[in-house]
C-alpha cells in the first residue's frame, strides 16, 4: 500500500515539474518576442531587462525541478514573473507589456495553489477579464502605434493560453482523482484480504485452542489413569500397599480427630491353593478378581479394600468403625463368598476366614502392630476349622 502511494506521488511531481519547466520555456519565448517589437523602437534596455530576468528565473525553477524540488522552483518562477512583470512599468512607464505575462503568471497560479476542477477556469475567467482591463488602460504602445485591436487580438492570445492551462489543470486534477480512486480500490482490496486473512487466523487459532484443550484433557485424564494403576492392584483393582502407606496416616489423624476408633479385616480364601493346582493359574487369578469385586459390593462406603501381596490375602480398612461393627461386615462378606457360584470354578464351593483387629485413638500401635494382630485373629479363624470370623482383642489375645 505504501509504495502504490509513494508511487503516485512520484508520478504527480514529475507531472508538475514538467509544467513548471514548460512554463518556464513560455516565459522566455515570451521574453524574445517582446524584444523584437522593443528593440526597433528604441528600448533595447528594457528588452535586456525583461529577457535577463526571465532566463535567470527560468533556469532556476528548471534546476529546482530537476532536484525535486517543484513547489520551490514555482515560486521562484512565479516571484521572478513577477518582478519581470515590473520592469516595463518601472523603466518605460508602459503598462502595454504587461498582458504577455499574464498566461505564465496563471500556470504557475494553478501549480502554486492546486484547488478543486472549478479553480483553473475562474483564473482563468479573471485573467481574462484583468488582461482587457489593462490592455484599455494602457492604451498604445509608447513606442509603437498598434491600435487597440492588436491588444485585443494579443489579449485574446494571452487568453487562450490561460484557457489552455486551465484545461490542464482540469484534467490533471481528474487524473488525480482517478489515480485516488485507484488507490482507494486498491486499499479496499487489501483491506478485504486483511479482514479474510484475520477470519482465517481466528478460525485457525480457535481449532488449535480446541485441539490443545483436548490433548490437554487427554492428557489429564492419562495421569489421572497412571496415577490411579500407580496404587491399585493390576489383577484384582483393589489398592495396593503404596495407596496404603499414603492413606494410613490420614486415617488415624482422623481417628484422633473423631474420637472414634479405626478397625482393620484380614481375608484369606480358604484352600486356594487346591484351586491352583487342580485347575490353573489364570482360573485362580479369576477367582481373585471375582472375590476381590464381592469384596467392594460388600462393603460400606468409606471403607478401604487392599490387595497388599500377590496372593489371596485381602484386608479392608474401616475407618470409624469399632470392632464389632467391622466384625458384622466380615461376616457378610464370609456367607456371601459361602453362597456365592464363581464363573472360573463353577462347580466349587469357596469359603473365607477373617479376622478383626481396632486401633483406638490413644494407641500408639503403628499399622504393622494393627495388622498383626488382625493376621492373628485370622489364624485363630483358620485353626478353629475355617469359614469363621475372629475378632483381636486390645491386647493380641483372640475370642
């Protein structure tokens, strides 16, 4: 956009510098002219006056030109007109030279002082009327007798120089305007291809936004994933003992907090290791995985299921839970693994042995103090004949 403007700029000066400098050519032809009918009338000093200063002004509006200086180089030739203009009056006292340069004094006029297209023909109109106005005053010629219809037919010639100019700077203001309107078509075009490359980003970066925002959710709920096989059993989903050494101590902080006391069950499947050897290790590991979900249907909301080895021992953690209320839960979970049909083994039936330890408020038993006294509750559940429930007294003995 920027160099289609400075462009037409550059086409606009060359434009108007070639009329400076054609004006500039008129004024000293003018000059010569003039000469001829000075000089045999005597006044070769007012002919040399008059021509020096217009060569001197034109050459110099013809160097200011071609230095790119056009404004510059219209005002000197416009000033030095002027003066030019003077010297008849000033030498001779006559005013009959003065219409030769009205015609250049207009160019420069509509160069200097660029207006709308009516502008060159009202200077053009006054320079007209101003021309026989001072052509009727000045009268004849101080050295020659022309009569008054040769300053009119030279007035008329003057005008029609005048008109000529002012036609160009009709035309050259409606090539302006024509160049503008390009200029404007091209800005609205590239305004239209800036306003659609915008859409085109915004669409682009909302599909990037979107397509960030579900990596970004994906990629969430991939730790969210990780996190949660980070502590749960791969077989049986139950948590495992990394999920329990986070959760242990924030299980007795609340203990301490609620004044109530934490209970803790120890599982063990009975003879399942008469399932491994008379069937195989995949239907074992599924008759993990479908105890281990009896387990979760069993108990209470709040209530933590652990597989903490590789085996078919099982311990639940119940929070707020006295020992014979953790007892209770234990049992319904022994009658329904007793009542239960396993899609593995369908044809046997299992049993389940538990044991039930509690950790009060005020014990300074550790976990490992809490599960061994649950281990042995089991044990005492396993040598009683199996398929029971023992609850571990405070002190480690069991009933």
């Amino acid at each position: 956009m920027t160099a289609i403007v400075s462009e037409a700029r550059e086409a606009s000066t060359h434009r108007r510098g070639l009329v400076v400098s054609v004006v500039a050519a008129m004024a000293v032809v003018a000059a010569l002219a003039l000469g001829v009918q000075l000089v045999p009338a005597g006044s070769s000093t007012t002919w040399l006056a008059i021509v020096a200063v217009a060569l001197l002004v034109a050459l110099a509006a013809v160097a200011l030109v071609r230095q790119g200086r056009v404004e510059a180089g219209a005002v000197v030739l416009l000033t030095g007109l002027a003066v030019s203009l003077a010297l008849g009056p000033i030498i001779d006292g006559d005013l009959a030279t003065t219409p030769f340069w009205l015609g250049p004094l207009c160019a420069i006029g509509l160069i200097v002082l660029p207006r709308g297209p009516r502008t060159p023909w009202i200077l053009a109109g006054v320079s007209a009327l101003v021309l026989v106005v001072l052509a009727l005053i000045a009268g004849p010629s101080t050295f020659r007798s022309p009569s008054y219809l040769d300053l009119i037919v030279g007035g008329a010639l003057v005008s029609l120089t005048t008109v000529v100019v002012a036609s160009y700077g009709v035309w050259e203001h409606h090539r302006a305007l024509k160049a503008s309107d390009t200029l404007v078509s091209a800005a609205d075009e590239l305004l239209r291809d800036l306003e659609s490359t915008r859409r085109e980003l915004e669409r682009r970066v909302a599909e990037r936004e979107v397509a960030l925002a579900s990596v970004l959710s994906e990629q969430e709920e991939l730790i969210v994933t990780l996190s949660d096989l980070a502590v749960r059993d791969p077989r049986t989903q139950l948590f495992n003992a990394r999920h329990h050494k986070e959760q242990w101590g924030m299980v007795v902080d609340e203990s301490r907090a609620t004044g109530l006391p934490v209970s803790v069950i120890a599982l063990d499947l009975d003879h399942f290791g008469q399932i491994n050897k008379n069937y195989s290790h995949q239907d074992g590991d599924r008759v993990l995985e479908e105890f281990a979900a009896l387990v979760r249907r069993l108990i209470r909301p709040g209530d933590i299921p652990y597989r903490l080895g590789q085996g078919e021992e099982f311990v639940v953690v119940l929070p707020h839970t006295r020992a014979d209320e953790a007892a209770q839960v234990a049992e319904r979970i022994r009658v329904a693994c007793r009542k239960s049909t396993w899609n593995a083994v369908p044809q046997e039936r299992l049993t389940v042995s538990a044991g039930v330890a509690e950790r009060w408020p005020d014990s300074d038993d550790r976990w490992r103090d809490v599960l061994e006294r649950a281990d042995e509750a089991l044990r005492g559940a396993k040598t009683a004949g199996r398929d029971q429930v023992r609850v571990s007294d405070s002190g480690g003995a069991t009933s």
